[in-house]
C-alpha cells in the first residue's frame, strides 16, 4: 500500500472541510425528508492528485421513507447539490449501478475516507456483495474506462498549466485502471501511486511518475514536465489502442435471477430496516 505522509497543519485542514461536509449533506437528508446511510469521498482526493484547493467530491447514499418506495411514480433517485460536487444517490441506485458493474459505484466501495451513519451493518454487507458477490465484471469496467479515457485525452490536449498535469493523471489512471482490470480480474486501486507502483514495474518510471504527482499537487506549471508527459503519451496511447481490442467484443449478460435476488434482498431489508 502506498503510505502518503502530510503535514498536521494539511491533515487538520482535510478534517475540518470533510466534517462542514457532512454536516451539510446531513441538513440536506433532513431538508428532504431521506435518511442518510453512507458517504464517500471521491475524486483527485481519493486518488491522492489533490491541490489543496481543489474540490471535495462527494457521493452520498439515502434511503427514503418506505412508503415513498411504494408510489406509482417513483420519486427522484439522485439527489444533486447545485455549484459543488456533491451528490446523493437512492440506495436503490447505488445497488442497481453496483448490480451492473458500474465501475463508480465500486470505485466509491474502495475509497480510504467513507462513512456509514448508524448502518455499519448494511455497508459491510454491501462491501461483501460488492467482493463476493459476483457481480463485478472486470470487462465491462475496463471498457467503461478505456471510453472514459477519451474525453480525458482531449481535456489534456487542450488543457494549460497546472491543468494540464491534472488531465495526464487522469489519463493515466483510467488507462493503467483498465489494463488491470483486463490481467488481475479486480478491481484496480483508487489510490493513484498505488495504481502507478503495480504497472509500471520499472522504477526509473514510477519515480518519474511520483515528480508529475508532486507538480500536480504542489500547483506547478506544466511546461518543465511538458517532455516527461509525452514520453507517457506515447505508451499510454498504444496501451488504449490494445486495450480497446481487447474489450471491443465484450457484452454484458444480465444476472441470473438468484444472483440479483441476493441484491433484493438486500435493498429490502435496508429499506424496511431489517439490516
């Protein structure tokens, strides 16, 4: 595991705005009338590509009263914050993307900073069917990435200063994300360093790709790493290209009923809080 030290002043910082957060969504839930059973914090700061000002995003998981399930309109599913990133999904849609392999509902299972508000029973079960289950497709993950990857290339391609460093990490990761996929049949570590330390196995490269970290998350300009960047490029590139090939026949198949019955049951008993 890669081991990120920082300073008391940085780690004190992070605390502060993680908990104002919290606090915030948990006056959403009440403003809206749901329950609030987990948060996760995603994006550069679960990756560990971070400027210190840099977003905080959010992905946070409600359920609603039980007879707001038994409607003959459903209401919304997603509940979305306006001018920040923060986001909040019904438990039914969280497990419906878990269900179909959706690769940010497993990315968000996997993050280091998450929190279950009085359902630390239900978010270990949810994490043992997110592992056990077996309803991670590795395929299908790495080919939502290597699609992903292409509005990130373009962002790259156009982006500036300190931007730029951002959008080569983020096409490394989701290029490097799918290869692993594809050879370890799991789920590839969010944190990016940890990513970068499993596939590239030469260390010239990895210490290459830890200076590029450091510039992204210190603010630095592009221009002197403009050389190094290209260099990834190029590989990355054609790792995209085999990788595609790879993933181009791939279809998914719908679960079997007994499959899907153990995520039923398990939204049920969330929703009528028998878990």
């Amino acid at each position: 595991m890669n081991m990120e030290i920082v300073s008391e002043e940085k780690w004190y910082n992070n605390y502060v705005m993680s908990v104002k957060i919290i606090s915030e969504v948990q006056e959403l839930c009440r403003e809206k009338g749901v329950e609030l059973l987990y948060i996760f914090f995603t994006g550069s700061r679960a990756y560990g590509y971070n400027k210190e000002d840099s977003d905080y995003d959010t992905l946070f998981v409600f359920k609603r009263p039980l007879d707001d399930y038994l409607r003959v309109h459903p209401l919304p599913d997603e509940i979305k914050v306006e001018g920040k990133d923060v986001k909040g999904w019904d438990i039914r849609k969280f497990c419906s993307v878990l269900s179909k392999s959706g690769w940010n509902a497993y990315e968000a299972l996997h993050v280091r900073e998450s929190y279950s508000f009085g359902h630390d029973k239900s978010f270990i079960h949810l994490r043992w069917l997110a592992r056990h289950g077996d309803f991670y497709e590795p395929m299908k993950v790495a080919k939502t990435m290597v699609g992903c990857s292409a509005r990130d290339l373009a962002k790259y391609e156009q982006a500036e200063g300190n931007k730029k460093l951002k959008y080569f990490l983020s096409y490394a990761r989701m290029v490097m994300s799918a290869r692993y996929c594809v050879l370890h049949t799991t789920y590839p570590p969010v944190h990016f360093l940890t990513l970068a330390r499993a596939s590239l196995h030469e260390p010239e490269k990895y210490g290459m790709i830890k200076e590029l970290v450091k510039a992204r998350v210190e603010g630095k300009d592009a221009e002197p790493y403009l050389e190094t960047m290209n260099c990834f490029m190029d590989d990355f590139k054609k790792l995209c290209e085999t990788l595609k090939e790879s993933v181009k026949n791939y279809d998914y198949k719908e679960k079997d009923e007994e499959k899907m019955k153990l995520m039923d049951d398990f939204v049920y008993k969330v929703i009528t809080e028998n878990i």
